[in-house]
C-alpha cells in the first residue's frame, strides 16, 4: 500500500478520478437548476391587467359613436414566460371596429391586438351596445356663470361680464344636441377684489337637469372680462347751521357747488342711505358773507366719500 501511495502514477490517476467526481457532482447541480427555471417559466399562469384603455375605429367623420366604454379589464392565462410581461409592459391594445356598420344599434365585440397567440385572452366584458349617428353642428350662445359671488368683499359690485366669442359650435350625434340646454363658463368671484380681465375658461355644455353633455366645442374654451369695483352711490348732500349770528346780521342763505356726493361701501349700507347728513356749517359771530370749506360727514359703515370737502358759501344779510 505504501508502494502505490509513493508511486507518481498512482496519484495521478486519484487526482483525475477526484477531478471527475468533482465535474459530474456541478454538472448535475447546474442540470437541476436549469430544469427548475425552465419549468418554472412554462408553468400556467393567469393575471388580469384593469382599467385598458378602449379605442374606436371608425374612418368616417360624419358619424359619432356612443355606449363605447372608456376603459375594459383583460385576462390573461398562459406559460408564466409569456403572461408575465404581457401584464407588465401592457403593449397591447383594445378596441372596437365600427368601419363596417352604419346608423344605428349594434351589438360589437372588443377586441386587441398585439398580445401574442400563446396567451389565451378573455376580455372583460366580451361585447357593448354601441349607437352610431350621424354627427351634426350647431351655434350656441355661450353665457357665463359667475359663482361664489357671496365670498367676495360686500364692499365691491361687479358689472355686465363680456365673453369673447360669444357664440361656439356645438358638434355632436342629434339625439344629444337635443338636449342642451344651457352652455356656459364658469368664473369663481370667491375672494375677487379686483376687475378680471383675459381670464380663459373652458366652455361647458349641460342639459335641463345640469348633466354635462358629451359633444365638441369649438372653441372650446374663451375669454371672459369681468368689471369689478367698489360699490357705491350718488346721493344729495345737505349743510346746516351752528352758531349764533350778530342781532343786527341775519343767515339768507348757505349754498355749495357741491349738491351731491358719492359714497362707497356695502352692498347692504349704501342701500339705507338716501342723503348725506350732519354737515355742520360753524356760523357764530359772523357779520358779513362768508365761504368755508367743510369737511363732509362719513355716514356709518360708509368707507368713503368723494368729494371728502366742499367749499360752503354763508349769506349774511344786515338788518
């Protein structure tokens, strides 16, 4: 024994047969993951891709399409390898051929493209009721709906909006058009303390119960102008008389160029105001004719007033 173990050919044929051992124990370990991957990728699989978008294939453009589902679910089953990046990627495609239909109901499959013949697919739902009109136009004039007008400071008004266009055309299937009602912009005054000027808003269109309405517009949106200022009024000013006048000397008359005023404020407090009073003229001891700037009386809750003096003229007459 001792004989082989010194014996140079000896060790070189236990190194290979080591050696050999060695490569057929990785080889059947590598064997075994392969087999596990590929059957692994091959084995069934099912997963569901939501929400896919739906197109409509339809080349005439004097036909509109309604009943068309914006988005429908797909199934997909299939060898992993295959189903997996179809859910994933989602390059696919749904949608529903018209070309061949005329006016009317019809009853339509959805259908795709682009996922391939080793994936069996199941699309959710199968079929939809479809109607094709034809598509007609009209002119509406567009009106504009200011809203929150209570959230704006009482102290500002606003005046006759002006919407340019004032007309749009509405383009949709004829059932639809009949039922417009109203179409609109919408301008939020909430917290608006100054005049809107160029604001572009989108042009709605609704029916008599304030659904919208699934047509076109054109254009679909427009400029709105919108005049905001603080409120006011023109009321009369009156004057009177303080003091004491000489015996010998008389008041004839106390006149101004000022005979009416502007106010500015609330809504609410300008509507209770017919006349600015309180305007105290100083008269004591005069002698003779006399002019005088007085300064006016602010009202209560009045926030302004325009002219804030006016130059009072005090005819003295002597006995």
């Amino acid at each position: 024994m001792d004989k082989w173990l010194r014996s140079t050919w000896f060790i070189r044929i236990l190194s290979l047969f080591l050696a050999v051992l060695m490569w057929a124990s990785v080889s059947s370990e590598s064997t075994t993951d392969t087999e596990s991957l590929f059957l692994n990728g091959n084995s069934p699989d099912e997963e569901t891709a939501e929400n896919i978008p739906v197109d409509i294939r339809l080349d005439d453009e004097n036909l509109v399409v309604s009943g068309v589902p914006q988005v429908a679910d797909v199934t997909l089953e299939g060898p992993t390898s295959q189903v997996a990046p179809v859910a994933r990627q989602q390059n696919f495609t749904l949608y529903v051929d018209l070309n061949d239909l005329g006016a009317g109901t019809h009853e339509v499959p959805i259908q795709q493209s682009g996922i391939t013949n080793q994936v069996q697919v199941s699309i959710q739902p199968e079929t939809v009721e479809v109607t094709i009109e034809r598509r007609m136009s009209e002119s509406h004039d567009v009106s504009a709906d200011l809203i929150n007008e209570n959230q704006m400071n009482s102290e500002f008004e606003i005046g006759d909006p002006v919407i340019d266009p004032s007309t749009v055309e509405v383009t949709g299937a004829a059932s639809v058009l009949s039922e417009v009602a109203v179409v609109k912009s919408i301008v939020n005054l909430s917290d608006v303390d100054a005049s809107i000027e160029n604001q572009e808003t989108p042009v709605k269109v609704y029916d008599e119960e304030g659904n919208e309405l699934s047509v076109i517009v054109e254009p679909s949106s427009v400029t709105i102008d919108v005049p905001v200022s603080r409120a006011q009024k023109d009321v009369p000013v009156t004057f009177e008389a303080e003091g004491e006048v000489p015996e010998e000397a008389s008041i004839d008359s106390i006149t101004s160029s000022v005979e009416q005023v502007t106010i500015y404020g609330p809504k609410e407090v300008l509507e209770e105001i017919n006349q600015v009073t309180g305007n105290i003229v100083d008269v004591e001891g005069l002698e003779e004719t006399t002019t005088k700037d007085i300064e006016l009386t602010l009202p209560s809750g009045v926030t302004a007033i325009e002219p804030e003096t006016a130059e009072v003229q005090i005819e003295i007459i002597n006995d």
